[in-house]
C-alpha cells in the first residue's frame, strides 16, 4: 500500500484508511478479481451486504461497465438470486431494500413479490385534492413497492409489471402522483432507453383504456399523463458517472408517431364524453393549445400535424356547423393556426359566428392595453358599431364569464375602455344594458361610472339601476357631489341605517360630506364591512395630509397598530409620515412586527427601508434591540440581523455604553450571530473585556455563531471558527482573572479540532 501511495495510486489518511486514488487502477481490480471470476461476487455479496450495501451496489455498477456476454450479466444475477433466495429477511422493509437496490437483475422475483402485496392490501378512497390542476405533477418516488417497480420497468418485463402498476393505483389512487413519475419515465416515446418502443407506448395507451373511466382519479391521471405523451419535443436528463446534462429531444415525424397520436386522441376523446367538468376543462384546453404545436411544428412535422388535425375535427368537432361556444373557439384557434401556417386546410367549411367575432373583439389584448397606436381608434369604431346592439354583448359577455374556459381578464378591461371611448347618450345606453343583461363587472365600482358621466345624467342612471343594487349607486353618487347639501347628508345617513358600506369604499370617498358634517365619520367607519376602510392598500402621497386631517394623527396612529398585521399601506406613506418624527411610534410599530413574527415578511423589510431614511434612525433601532434583546432566541431575530448588517456600528455603540454585564453579553451573543467581519467580532470581545465583563458569566457567551451557511465541505467554516477561537483566546490571556474563561476556550477549541478531523475522515 504504501508503494502505490508513493505512485500516487491510492491516498491513505491517517493510517487508517486506503482509498484507490487512480480510476484505472480501481477499474484493473473489479476486473481482475470480479470479472475474471477470482472472487465470488456471492462472497463479496456475503462480505459487504447489508453492512455496506452502497459499496457493494458501487462495485456492480462497474463490473456493468465492463461486461461483454451474457454469460458474465448471468453469472451475477445467478449470485443475487443465489443471495436473495437463502436470505431470511427480517421484514418485508429489508426484503423490498434488496429487491429495490437488485430487482433489474432479480425482474421475475420483483414481479412475485410485488404482485403479492398488491394482492393483500385493501383499497383506498381517493383523497387527494386539485393534483389536475397541479404545475409539478410528479413527485420523487417513496413508495417501497412503486420503487421495485420502477426499478422492473427496465428489464425486458415492462408490459407486466405496468399492468400490476395499474392495479396497485386502483387500489392506493393517492399515490397518483409517484404513478404518474413512472409513466411519464418509462411509458411514454421518450424514456431513458437508447430507442422509441412504439409497441410499448401503444400498449400503454391500451392499457390505460381498459382501466375504469367513470373513476375520477383514473380520469385524472389518463389526462395528464396523455398530454405528456403527445408532446413532439420532450425535456430528457441523461445521467452520467458524476452529472446530469439537461436537453430537449424532438420525435421524429413518421406515420408510427402519426398513428400512436390518433391513439391518445380516441382516448381523451372517450374521456371528454364521460369525463367530470374538471377533465373536460382539461382537455379543452389541450385542445386549444395545440394550435402551439401547428404554429412550431408544422414544418418539420407536416404529417404528425396534419394528422391530428383531422382526428382532432373527426373525434370531437363533427358537426361544424353547429359548434358550442367552447368548441367554437377551440375550432377558431386551430383554423387560425393552419392557415397561417399554409397546411392544407382541415376546418375548409368553418365560418365564424358574430358571437365568435364578439368573443375575439372583447378578448384582445390591444383593445385591452391599448399598446399600439391605432388600438384606441379601433376599439373607438368597434364600439360605436355595438352602440346599437349592446344588450347582444352584454348577454354574450355574461355567457363567456361564467364559462371557466372562456373567460378572460381582459374581457372587463375591453367592456370598460368601450364605456369610455362612447358619448355620454351611449355611455346611458350602455350602463342600461349592462343592467338590463344583470352583468357585474368585478374590478370596477359605480364610482367608476360615475366619475365618467355628466353630472345631469347622474340622476337617471341611478334611477335605472337593480332594486337591489341601487344604495351602491347611491352612494357613489353622494362621493361626487361638490357641493354637499343638508338632503344629501340625510340621505347618507338613511342610507347607512338600513345597509352596510361595500367594501371598496375608503373614508377619503366621504370626506367632503364628513367635513360637512364630522358626526358622519363614526357613523361610516361602524357601518363599513372592513378594516381597509380608513387605512387602505394603496394611500398616495397627497392622501395623507387628508387622513390625518379626517381621523387625527393619534387616533391614526393607535388604528396603524391595531390593523398591522394585515398588512395594509403597502405603499407606506402613511407611516413615513407618522413615524419620521415620532421615534416611539416607528418603535412600536417594529415591536408589533416582532412579535407577530413578520420579521421577515415583506412589512418588515419595508418597514425597515423607511425608517433608514428617518433622521433619528439610530436612536430607533438602538430603543428596539434593548426590546428585543429580551425576547427568547434573540439571536436568530430577522430584523435585528437586517439592521445590524445595515450598520454594524449601532451594537458597538451600546456596547461601549452600557454597565449592564447580562445586556453586554446579550449584544456581543447577538453580534457574534448576525457580524460577518471576523475584526468586527473580535472588537466586541475586546469591548467586553475592557469593561471587565465575563469573568464568572464566560459559559452565557456565545464564542461562535450557533448557526452558518455553507456549501461543499464542513471543513473551512469549523476551521475559521477554531481560528476565531485562538484569536479570542489571545484577548484575555494577559489577563489572570480569566483563566476560567482560557480553559473554558481551550475545551472549544480543541472540540472544533476533532470536529475537522472528523470531517476530514468522513469526507475521505
């Protein structure tokens, strides 16, 4: 050993252990005494399982490297099936760990076992919730008998063991998600052998249109998995001895690909016709959306595409002439697509309805945005034209809403920019239709219309609103009054007696009637359904001078604590204003945060940024550590360690102030955790021993951070700490009242010595 130590052949730590340093070298021994048959791989097996499982799997892992013939692949499967067979397993725990790390060598006794517990267990209710609907379907694989059969699925078995996959789903459909992992690896086009198995994939498909599709977890799964499959281009990982590479592999098109996607279509077409409103939604969309695979794939995959175009129109579109919104929309994407495209045109016979062109109109995002120039004037003549015919939109509008597939953000948005866009005779028009058809926008409030209507027609649209809705429109027209009367001040409040405020009122909407009459202001804020009434969301600057001047600075104060935590005034304005020149209020405010544990929230950070532009900033943050120093776990605080990042000097600073032994230890605890600069820690040592601190109390001291980031080895940051230690040992040694303290370091460091050493074996 030590000759090949001298070649650099092999490392030896310590005299203790020998690791072969050179590949080739380690590779020469697994063939001379593995391959060459000069030790028993049932001895080694013997030797080193279940000791050192990982090890032994490690040595087959390169013997596989090196095999040629069969006979050598059979001589180690005869010596786990020798193994497998004389074991006297423990638990069905250690039997699946064998069959697990060996069952591609072990596939028929894999399949036996696995079959067997699948044939004991009881069935299960289907519990899980929203897994259609989920981003990252599949999850790692924990299931002991999901894990054997993954591992089976690459031996020559695949069909069989994908029929006792099915069967263990029926029975366990929570496990939705690890089933899926596997089809989605092994049964698809693109797995991890070198090939495309077509006969595989049409199997599956197969057999997974045998299993019962009125269940909705098969429905769920049978969805999902096919929108895999009928992907053209597919994310694959290939591993190598130490890395992963990521790439992107497109099936070639041929008439095989062309016939195993009329397969997965015949199947989602079976499910759309019995399937719940969840997988019908799903394959809606699915449908919608290969107008993407027309619009990238049609050159290099003509055939493929075409293909699907047809079974697509054949299976679910064969009655052109009399489509359902839905279908309409779904046949209007895919057309569009084609023709665009220059393929020879399946849908030849669709026409487009008025109610299609609606859709299309109300739909687009440049009337929506309006990001191009012409958009406005456009959107000017399509409204215009529907001035006459409103009533038909709003009834359209209102189908399309309350279809989740048709629905879109931006048919509110279009609806109103055509509101704006008429003149105030049409505007009338439009809110009576809008009322008529019972259509509710629901990002947009009376005041809205109001605020964009003539003063003298006011009157009538209030007049021709819902029964029920017409206190809101009431109200929001009492907001637009410049001059407030004593009737109208009266009528607010026989408003208000017999309803609650809807929620998107804020008091800045009443403040020209509360100046009127400052009774009101009570009156509102018991009547409003929410807390967001005085202090909202989103306050403007100019806003605040007005709250303050509505509510009173104290009384707005004592309402920011109290409403905190739900976290209002995001734009925090408001709390620059209160708090740049009261310091026990900005205090307050971050002790509330504390101990709401939002530290680390987005009020937090927010609340810190501001008060860094305050004058008294310092004076602030000093009065919260002497708070927050007394709270359990005071060191891990986020906002402390945000504040003291900012500006480590504040801890220095009341360190060298206070002749409190307990709170210097406190801050020096403190700024061991959250100080990153080793000079900077070692000064807060200094400064507790220039005071004379720590002699009795030394063990209360934290001498390292209690916790660290690190990635890689353990070893530089137990090092930096050991070195951190010697130089605060060199602090007090000059000192004999400290010995306690030295001897108490000496035991530290010499824990963080064989805490490396233990790394540094571990690691070798």
């Amino acid at each position: 050993m030590e000759k090949l130590h001298e070649r650099e052949l092999c490392n030896i730590y310590n005299d203790k252990i020998v690791k072969i340093a050179d590949q080739s070298l380690d590779d020469y021994i697994v063939i001379k005494f593995l391959i060459n048959k000069k030790i028993s791989i049932l001895e080694i097996l013997h030797e080193l399982y279940p000791v050192n499982d990982q090890r032994f799997v490690q040595i087959l892992n390169q013997c596989s490297n090196f095999i040629r013939s069969k006979d050598d692949l059979e001589s180690i499967s005869d010596a786990v099936r020798t193994y497998y067979a004389e074991s006297n397993f423990e638990n069905d725990e250690l039997k699946e760990k064998f069959l697990i790390q060996f069952g591609v060598l072990l596939p028929l006794e894999a399949i036996s076992h696995v079959k067997n517990k699948i044939d004991n267990i009881k069935s299960e209710a289907y519990t899980k919730t929203n897994f259609i609907n989920q981003k990252d379907k599949k999850e790692s694989i924990e299931d002991s008998v999901l894990n054997i059969v993954f591992v089976t699925t690459r031996t020559k078995y695949c069909s069989q063991i994908l029929q006792l996959l099915l069967k263990y789903f029926d029975k366990n459909p929570n496990k939705i998600s690890e089933v899926y992992s596997i089809l989605e690896a092994n049964y698809g086009l693109v797995t991890e052998r070198e090939y495309i198995d077509y006969t595989l994939a049409e199997n599956t498909i197969s057999e997974l249109a045998n299993l019962d599709l009125t269940k909705s977890y098969n429905q769920e799964l049978i969805v999902t998995i096919l929108k895999q499959y009928l992907k053209i281009e597919i994310e694959r990982t290939e591993a190598h001895e130490e890395t992963f590479t990521f790439g992107r592999y497109k099936v070639p098109d041929s008439e095989k690909l062309k016939q195993y996607h009329r397969s997965i279509l015949k199947l989602l077409a079976n499910l759309y016709n019995i399937g719940s409103y969840e997988t019908r939604f799903y394959i809606e969309k699915m449908l919608y959306d290969y107008r993407r695979k027309i619009l990238t794939y049609s050159e290099s995959h003509c055939n493929t595409i075409l293909g699907d175009l047809r079974n697509i129109r054949k299976l679910f579109f064969n009655d052109i002439k009399n489509l359902s919104m839905i279908g309409e929309k779904i046949v209007y994407a895919l057309h569009k697509a084609e023709v665009k495209e220059n393929l020879p045109i399946v849908f030849d016979d669709y026409i487009i309805s008025d109610r299609q062109k609606i859709y299309n109109n109300l739909t687009n995002p440049k009337h929506a945005w309006f990001y191009e120039d012409d958009a406005e004037i456009k959107l000017q003549q399509i409204a215009n034209s529907y001035s006459s015919n409103l009533q038909n939109i709003f009834n359209f509008a209102n189908q399309f809403k309350n279809s989740l597939f048709m629905n879109d953000i931006n048919i509110e948005l279009v609806l109103f920019n055509m509101f704006l866009l008429l003149k105030n005779d049409n505007k009338i028009k439009f809110l009576n239709s809008m009322f008529k058809s019972n259509y509710h926008f629901e990002n947009r409030t009376p005041i809205s219309f109001l605020e964009n209507i003539e003063k003298s027609s006011m009157r009538y649209v209030i007049a021709s609103s819902p029964e029920l809705e017409k206190y809101e429109w009431e109200l929001a027209y009492l907001t637009q009054l410049e001059k407030v009367k004593n009737e109208d001040l009266q009528t607010l409040k026989s408003i208000l007696e017999a309803n609650s405020l809807p929620c998107y009122f804020t008091i800045l909407n009443f403040e020209r009637l509360i100046l009127k009459d400052p009774s009101l202001k009570e009156l509102l804020i018991q009547k409003a359904v929410n807390n967001n009434f005085v202090i909202f969301d989103f306050i403007r600057e100019e806003e605040v001078p007005k709250l303050i001047n509505l509510i009173g600075e104290n009384d707005l104060k004592s309402q920011y604590l109290i409403n905190l935590g739900s976290s209002k005034d995001h734009t925090y304005k408001l709390f620059q204003k209160l708090g740049e020149n009261d310091i026990n209020f900005a205090v307050e405010v971050l002790k509330k945060i504390d101990e709401l544990k939002m530290g680390s929230s987005n009020l937090g950070y927010m609340v810190l940024h501001t008060i860094n532009g305050f004058r008294d900033k310092k004076e602030i943050y000093k009065k919260f550590i002497r708070f927050a120093i007394n709270r359990p776990y005071y060191y891990y605080n986020n906002m402390l360690d945000d504040i003291l990042k900012n500006d480590s000097q504040i801890i220095l600073e009341m360190l060298e102030a206070t002749n409190n032994e307990q709170f210097a230890i406190r801050l020096v605890n403190l700024g061991v955790e959250v100080i990153e600069d080793s000079k900077q820690r070692l000064l807060l040592f200094k400064l507790l021993k220039s005071k004379e601190f720590g002699k009795k109390s030394f063990q209360e001291i934290h001498f390292s951070p209690y916790s660290y980031l690190f990635t890689g080895s353990h070893v530089p940051v137990l090092e930096l700490e050991k070195e951190l230690l010697e130089k605060i040992k060199e602090i007090f040694e000059d000192d004999i009242d400290y010995i306690n303290l030295l001897i108490y370091l000496d035991k530290l460091i010499d824990g963080k010595r064989k805490a490396i050493e233990r790394e540094l074996e571990k690691e070798f």
